[in-house]
C-alpha cells in the first residue's frame, strides 16, 4: 500500500511538472501583424523652441494661494496664442475655470470625440540645487532644462504643435478633439473636475481620454531587456494619514517611559512590519501577462502559473519593495514626523503622516481602519487628511485603446506595448465618472534618470523626445 500511494505522489508531481514546464513554454509573445509606420515632419526648432517660452512661465501652484504667482499662470495663457495661432483660430476656446483651459477642434463627425490632456502647473523648486536655473529653459548640448519640461508641459507642447501643424495642413479630425488642460493637478484642484462636469453637463462622452501616465522605459520589469511601453488602463487610490500624539511636555531631563515621539515610533514600526495583503488586479495581470511573455524562463514559468506561484511573487515583492510590490498591494511611506522644536524638550504634541497608494478592491476608510487596528493604541488618534479611492478600471477591447496602443507601436516600434497599472495620481481619475476609455500614457521614452528628475531636481527632457512626442500626437491626431 504505501509504495502504491508513493509512486501514485510521484505520478501526480511529475504530471504537475510537466503541466508547469509545458504551460511556460506556450507562455511566449502574441504575434501580432505590424507595419512600418510612414515617417512624420516635426518642426523640430519650433517645438523646442516653444516649449523653451512655456518653461519661462514659472506656473507654480501650492495649496496656500499666497506662493502662487498669479501673473506667472496668466502669462503663460497670454503666450499659447502667441505659439499657436492656427489653433486659436480654428478652435473654439473656454475657461470652465480660473485653472482650466478648454480647446474643441470640431471633426466631420461629433459621434466618438477624443480628449487629449496635460496639466501645465508645476511643483515648486530649490533652485540652489540645480543645475541650470529651473525657469531659465535653457537649451545646451541637445537638451531643454526646466521644471515641468516632464511633468507635464512636455505633453501639452506635443499636442498643440501637433494641432498646429494639421491645421496649417487643412486636415480635419474624422471625430472632434478636446484639448483639456488644468492648471492646478499638482494640488489636485478644482480645474480637470470642472471640465467634466461641463462634459457631463453637455452629454458629451469620449471616445477616449489621453493623459500623463505610463512612457517608454527600461529595466521595469524582471528578465526583460527590451523597452516597455506602458498605457495606464487605471491608477491606484491615495490617502494621506495622520497620527498625533499630545501630552504634558516637559524637560527631557526627567521623562515619561514613553514621549510622543516614541509612541509614535512604535507606531510607524508596528505599520511597517504589517504590509498590506498581496493582490492581482486586472491592469497588473494585464501587465504580467502581456511582458512576462518575453521574460526569461524562470519569469516565465512564475507568470505563466500565477495559479500555484503567487505566494512566490507575493514574498519576491514584499522583500525587494519598489514598483513590482506596488502593482500588487497597498504601499505605506511614511514621509513625515514633527515633534519638539527644542532638543532638550519633550513636546506637549507629535505627528506623522503615513502616504498610502490604494490598490483596487481597497479604499481609504478600509486603510484607515486597517491602520488603527495595526496602532492598537488609544492614545495616538488616527485620522485621514485627505484621500481618493482607485479609479475606474478602463476597457481594452475597444477602438480608443486599439488606437492608443497602435499609434505607439508606430512610433516606438522596438518597444513591447502593455496595459499597466499607475502607481501616482492623475486628473484623468475625474473622468472615470464619464467613460472607461480613460488612458494614462506620457508620449516620451524615459531612462531611469529622467524618470528621478521628475518632481526633483535637475528636470530636462533631451531634444529629440519633444520630437518624438510631436510625432505620437500628430499620429493619434490623424487615427481620430
């Protein structure tokens, strides 16, 4: 009897094996037919040149109105008529707000409008840091230096060069475009959501919407070598949390067992050492799915059998941390904590805040009362200073996208293109109220490098990707 159930336990393992080695084998690229794409004129100069004015504009936007500059934000509108004069004249031209800018470029046909966004605030700098002067746009050795050259007036410059240039062709869109820009995404304002509800007021629904997100990158995913073009199909949730502590204060000569700051310690230990539980979402599996194929073998074997290999690829993305653990939970960083401004005193309050990026299936008040349950201490109160749940997941097996991902296949022909997960936060969430054909997709191919200047210092965009993301608009521009 037992060498019947040992050899009927070897059977089964090797059966299980071969099922596993087989289904890895078959897990390789789709074909897919392809094309070469006819070249596109981009004014090479201008495009530079232009994006240089719009660096100049120093369109920094904070919470507290009184560091905004308002006469920064309305030179920067002053000078888009300016650069852009073919589009002024043929667009219709609003302002559903004081941060939002909304262009129409009527079609032959008003049945599947697409709306192609960017945002041009940009974050504040220390400019000591630098190495050019952030708002300078300096132009030296094939490149442009300046805040928001990436993030994202880059983009904007691309689609209204791209406008620019069809219009003085006489070209006209099958369907109409919208230009949607606001003015206040780095302080998630009021600008994109005022435009939707002029959508919504107006019936109108999109065909597809278009905006910053996923770009051309490397070394993104394991085992693979060849470049990833990544479409955003929906972005994770965000919560900002708070933890305070008061007590009496008091001398740091003679202390309590345990201050605020260190009840506050534990606290941030205790939540670290708890990450939140592993999940495959659609836009990850997506993701798995379409690049693990071109992976090496081992990659392959773990993705083509998700079935029996997610508790590896939960410990894998637990231990390494960085953006493969983000595709599949709930990331927790804590960014800050404030206690006494003296060093020999025990202060009367502590804080700190805890950055949450929300995976689908999760929502603020579900991190929030998992983070208290974590804290399990009554004398740290717990609270949400602000937060937006993940957003409507957008479809892929329509027009919009098909058109999307092929105007990229056109232009980056070398890459891999696949729908992804965003890890930050976009404008493009408020349209989730209005349609599913909302993608996430910066028209540049970034290294590492320029990834890291983003928000930080030093940002600058070479050359040849302002052309490059010409090309993708005028493209998509004439697939509309």
């Amino acid at each position: 009897m037992p060498i019947i159930i040992l050899t009927v336990i070897l059977a089964v393992l090797v059966l299980l094996i071969a099922v596993l080695l087989i289904r890895a084998c078959l897990f390789v690229p789709k074909s897919a037919e392809s094309e070469k794409a006819a070249p596109v004129f981009v004014n090479n100069e201008k495009a530079a040149a232009d994006l240089s004015e719009m660096i100049r504009c120093k369109t920094v936007s904070d919470r507290a109105k009184e560091n905004e500059d308002e006469s920064e934000f309305e030179k920067f509108e002053a000078l888009l008529p300016k650069l852009f004069p073919g589009v002024y004249a043929k667009c219709t031209f609003e302002k559903p707000s004081d941060r939002s800018l909304l262009f129409k470029w009527e079609g032959k046909s008003h049945d599947a409008p697409t709306v192609l966004m960017s945002h041009y605030d940009v974050v504040s700098v220390e400019e000591s840091d630098w190495e050019k002067p952030p708002f300078d746009g300096v132009i030296e050795n094939g490149v442009l230096w300046g805040r928001g050259t990436l993030d994202t007036k880059g983009t904007l410059n691309g689609v209204l060069q791209a406008a620019e240039a069809l219009i003085a062709e006489g070209f006209v869109p099958n369907n109409d475009i919208y230009f949607a820009f606001g003015g206040d995404e780095e302080i998630n304002g009021h600008g994109a959501p005022r435009i939707v509800d002029l959508f919504e007021e107006r019936g109108i629904n999109p065909a597809l919407v278009l905006d910053e997100g996923g770009a051309v990158v490397e070394n993104v995913f394991p085992g693979v070598k060849s470049p990833c073009a990544l479409i955003g199909i929906a972005e994770k949730g965000m919560a900002n949390i708070e933890y305070s502590v008061k007590g009496g204060g008091g001398h740091a000569s003679s202390p309590s067992p345990h201050t605020p700051v260190g009840k506050l310690s534990a606290a941030c230990v205790r939540v670290e050492n708890k990450p939140f539980k592993f999940g495959i979402s659609k836009p990850a599996l997506a993701l798995f799915d379409t690049v693990g194929r071109h992976s090496t073998f081992v990659y392959r074997l773990i993705f083509a059998n998700l079935w029996l290999f997610s508790p590896i690829l939960n410990l894998i993305t637990r231990s390494s941390g960085g953006e493969l653990n983000a595709l599949v939970r709930t990331t927790t960083a804590f960014t800050q904590m404030e206690g006494s401004k003296g060093m020999n005193v025990i202060p009367p309050s502590a804080r700190m805040v805890s950055n949450h990026r929300i995976k689908e299936g999760e929502t603020v008040d579900s991190v929030l009362e998992r983070i208290k349950a974590i804290v399990n201490d009554d004398s740290i109160t717990v609270s949400v200073i602000d937060g937006m749940n993940p957003s409507v997941i957008s479809r892929t097996d329509c027009e919009g996208y098909e058109r999307v991902r092929d105007t990229v296949a056109d232009t980056w022909p070398t890459a891999i293109v696949s729908p992804y997960l965003m890890l930050a936060c976009s404008d493009s969430r408020h349209w989730g109220r209005i349609s599913d054909r909302v993608y996430r997709f910066s028209a540049m191919a970034l290294s590492k490098e320029e990834r890291g200047t983003i928000h930080g210092n030093n940002e600058r965009i070479p050359l040849a990707t302002i052309s490059r993301t010409v090309e993708f608009y005028i493209r998509l521009m004439r697939k509309s």
